[in-house]
C-alpha cells in the first residue's frame, strides 16, 4: 500500500461540496476513520465533473445513524447502508466490508447477501475496477493506493482486482460497469478482461434480477457518451441480453437519438431515461401494430395492445416502471395524434405535458429518414416559433391541405365502393309508366346531390350550420389513447 500525497494526484478540499467535507468532518469527530472512495476520486484525478461522492467508514451503519441521527437512513439489504442528508443533497456511506463468511450465494456462484464488516484492506479487496479502489482522506490531504490504482489512471486502462471470469461470475453486473466505465472515461479494457468477456460469460446477465438490470441501463443512457456504448453493447454481446426483443442494430433513429441524449446532457439539459427506451422499442412497437392491424383490429386498440405486448417482453430483461412505461406509451401515442391533428386541437395539443416529449421524438424520426412522418416533424418545430397571428394562419393552411387529401382519400374510397356489385339487383321496371318514374326519382336525387356539394362559399351567413359553436375541450389535461 502506498500513501500519495493528495495534491501530487491533483486533488483538493476547494474541489469538494460542503455535504461530503461535513460527512468526513463528523465521522472523524466522532473518532471513525473516513475516506472519500470510488468514482469521485478517480473523477476529479481525470479532471472531470464527479456525479457524486461516497463516503465510506469503519463505523457500522448502526454507529453511523447515531452520529446523524435523524438525518440518516439505513437502506438495502444484500448491501446495508446509511444515507447522510447534509443540505440538500444526499451522501451514501457505506461501512468498511470484509468478504462474505458464509457463503451466501446462488448456484452460478453469484453472491446474495453479504453484510460482514472488516478493514479497509478487506474493503479494497472487493471493488471491482482498480481505478475504483482509492481511498481520499480529505483533511489529512492523502490518498491511499492498494494497487498502484493511480498508474492505470495515468494510462487510461480498466483492470480488475483479481481473477476476470470469477469477478464476473460473483456479480455479472461488472459486464456492465466496464462497458460504461471504459466508454465513459474513454479507457482501454485490459486484455486479461476482454479474454473472458464473451458472450458466453454474458448469459450470467440473464441471473441478475430485471430490477437491477433497469437501474444498470439508465445509467448507461445517462452517463453522457451513450453514443460510444451502443455499439460496445453489441459487440461483446450484453444488447441481447438487456434488450433480448431489439434488433442488435443501430438504426438511424437510434443513433441520432443517442447523439441528441448526450448533447443534452452535456449541455447540463434534463433527459428522461424512459425517452431512449420508447427510441429503442419503437421497431418492435410499430411491427406489432402491424400484426394486429392485419389481424382487422381496429388502429386504436392495436396501438394499445402492440404496446402492451412490447413494454411486457422487455420487462422479462429490465423492468421498467410503471411510470416510465406510461410515459413511454404516452411519446408513441402522440406521433399519432402530432401526424394528423384536428385543426381545433392544434393549440390545445402544444400545450399537452407530453407535447415535448412526442414533438421531440417525431423530429428525431423525421431527421433520421423516416417518412412516415409526412414532414409534420418541421411542421410543428415552426410552428413553435410563430407568433398568434401566424399560427392562426398556419392552421388555416394546414386545414385546407388536410381537406384536400381527405378528399381524394375519399375519392379514392368511393372509387373503390363503385366497382363493388351491389348487394341487390334492382330488377329492370316492366311497363313505361314505371320506367318514367324510374328516371324520375334517379334526376330529382342528382340535383339534390348536387346542391348539397355545392361550394360552401354559396351557404349563406345566417345559415344554422355556420351558427352552431365548437366546444373547446382542454387537451392538456386529457391522458391519451391506452393509458386513459
Ligand atoms: P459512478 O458513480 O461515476 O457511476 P462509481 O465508481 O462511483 O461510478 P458506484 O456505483 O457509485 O460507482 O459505486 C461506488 C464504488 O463502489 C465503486 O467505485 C466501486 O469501488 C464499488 N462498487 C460499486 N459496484 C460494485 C460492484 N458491482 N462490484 C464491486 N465493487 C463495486
Ligand atoms: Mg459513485
């Protein structure tokens, strides 16, 4: 073990939120040892943005709730830890673990349950990457090195602690941190890894509960370089394990999709994970449309039903929650509605919580070649930008096409109604008077006919039709289509 001066590996107390120095301040007030451990340290040391610290101590969670009190919280079960509130923001102090004594695990070797606490040697011993072993006492300015963790951080490498294959089989979800670390630290993966990391080694996922495995795929679609991580996910075989009903293909949509979620979130933009899951499941979602609409289930109801069926195979792999689920089927059902609105509704629709959301989407579509968004992407994009006046005139417009192409669709239809044989053959009349009759009756319908197509400019103003008031329906608050 070495001790390394703290800011020989360009690190100080000015880079660290007052919650994590108040955490490691009290903790050693109380006469425990304290160290900042993990993704932190090795964030600041790559000179990046740490998402968060974790603290971690030789005081039990039980000795650790007495120094906080009320504003600590035990948690978990097969880990057991204390969450500190300092401020506003929440710190995860975990006690110092020895490996498990008995051995609590499943039959492929994966552990269950382990809350045997030991020393700080124990606790290094069990992480998983080196570069995610170093221990930073703050106050005292040092850095503890176990491994020489702080060379693979120069060299930009992602090495075990320990055997690879045995690693991976006590917790399969390492597949996943090492795709996500190396994709976002932009590190190479040592070759002792990648000569076990096969897609035979990646059929351990399908042992990891689907719970975990969500949580697991949120941050990969978070942590800002999704982009990279795709096609890593497909080349050491994890994809068809999370996403075991997706196409193991990066589709236009896809990749655009990905580019977009991380430039909005280096932006500092929110992201909703659950919009890259609805990106990721919209192929299976349209193809199983399909398969009910030929089935002659009415547009709607297959809608519902193609969603259902998709979100309940994926959660055989990740589930997703409920909320994220209804949020996901709300994006799907607004390219509907955002493709043929009601002119009346249009207004109202823009203002509708998932508008984003399914405005986002169907512009990500579109830019990505799918034309079945009929250009109603860059529709609605401009019109956002218009002033009242304008839009007011956009939607004038926008009817007028509508009623145009609606016509010749029923032009089409009637078309297609002609050549049908009518269901009764009306028998040809038998005498003169009769047949006289017959023409009759044919004229006086033709001119009704007629009149009552005739250009609508011709119905006079105080004509009742005209008179009669729409009633506006507040969209914003109606919950569309299958999650009504
Ligand atoms: P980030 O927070 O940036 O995603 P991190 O390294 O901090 O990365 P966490 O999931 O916050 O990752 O875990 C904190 C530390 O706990 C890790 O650095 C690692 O030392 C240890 N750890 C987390 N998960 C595992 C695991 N599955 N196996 C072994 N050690 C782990
Ligand atoms: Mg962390």
């Amino acid at each position: 073990m070495q001790t390394l001066r703290a800011s020989k590996c360009g690190l100080s107390t000015t880079q660290l939120p007052s919650s994590i120095l108040d955490v490691i301040d009290s903790l050693t007030k109380a006469g425990y040892a304290a160290y900042i451990v993990g993704g932190g340290v090795r964030d600041l040391m790559l000179g990046l943005n740490p998402k968060d610290f974790d603290a971690v101590t030789d005081a039990t969670p039980a000795q650790v709730k007495e120094v906080f009190g009320r504003r600590c919280r035990i948690i978990g079960r097969r880990f057991e830890l204390a969450h500190v509130y300092s401020g506003r923001e929440l710190i995860e102090v975990a006690t110092f673990r020895a490996p498990p004594k008995k051995a609590v695990t499943s039959a492929s070797g994966m552990i269950l349950r382990d809350n045997n606490w030991g020393t700080i040697e124990q606790d290094f011993a069990r992480r998983d990457f080196s570069i995610n072993t170093l221990y930073y006492q703050p106050r005292q300015g040092i850095v503890l090195d176990f491994c020489n963790a702080v060379e693979d951080v120069k060299s930009r490498t992602l090495r075990f602690l320990g055997e690879p294959a045995q690693r991976f089989e006590e917790d399969p979800v390492r597949m996943l941190r090492a795709l996500r670390f190396a994709a976002k630290l932009n590190f190479q993966i040592d070759q002792s890894i990648l000569d076990v990391f096969n897609p035979d080694m990646t059929q351990l996922l399908r042992d990891v509960s689907p719970h975990r495995l969500y949580d697991e795929s949120q941050k990969l679609f978070t942590m800002g370089h999704l982009t990279r991580v795709l096609p890593m996910l497909i080349d050491f075989g994890v994809w068809k394990q999370l996403f075991a009903e997706i196409p193991p293909n990066i589709t236009a949509f896809i990749e655009r999709a990905a580019r977009n979620t991380d430039q909005r979130i280096q932006i500092g933009k929110t992201i909703n994970p659950a919009f890259f899951y609805a990106v990721l499941l919209w192929k299976p979602f349209i193809e199983r449309c399909d398969f009910y609409l030929n089935k002659g289930i009415v547009p709607a109801e297959a809608r519902a039903q193609a969603g259902l069926d998709v979100l309940k195979r994926q959660a055989t792999r990740t589930i997703i929650p409920r909320f994220a689920e209804t949020f996901i089927r709300e994006v799907w059902e607004m390219q509907t509605r955002l493709l043929n609105p009601k002119p009346q509704q249009i207004e109202a629709l823009a203002g509708h919580a998932r508008f984003r959301a399914g405005f986002d989407f169907l512009l990500l579509r579109e830019k990505s070649g799918d034309t079945q968004t009929e250009g109603m992407g860059v529709w609605w994009e401009n019109y956002q930008e218009m002033s009242v006046d304008q839009k007011e005139a956009a939607i004038r417009q926008y009817n007028r096409q509508r009623t145009r192409t609606r016509r010749k669709v029923a032009d089409a239809d009637e078309a297609k109604v002609s050549e049908i044989e009518p269901l009764v053959n009306e028998p040809e009349p038998r005498n003169r008077r009769a047949k006289k009759e017959r023409v009759r009756t044919t004229e006086s319908a033709n001119r009704f006919i007629e009149k009552a197509t005739m250009d609508p400019h011709q119905i006079h103003a105080d004509h009742p039709i005209l008179k009669r008031k729409r009633v506006q329906r507040d969209l914003s608050q109606v919950v569309f289509g299958p999650t009504q």
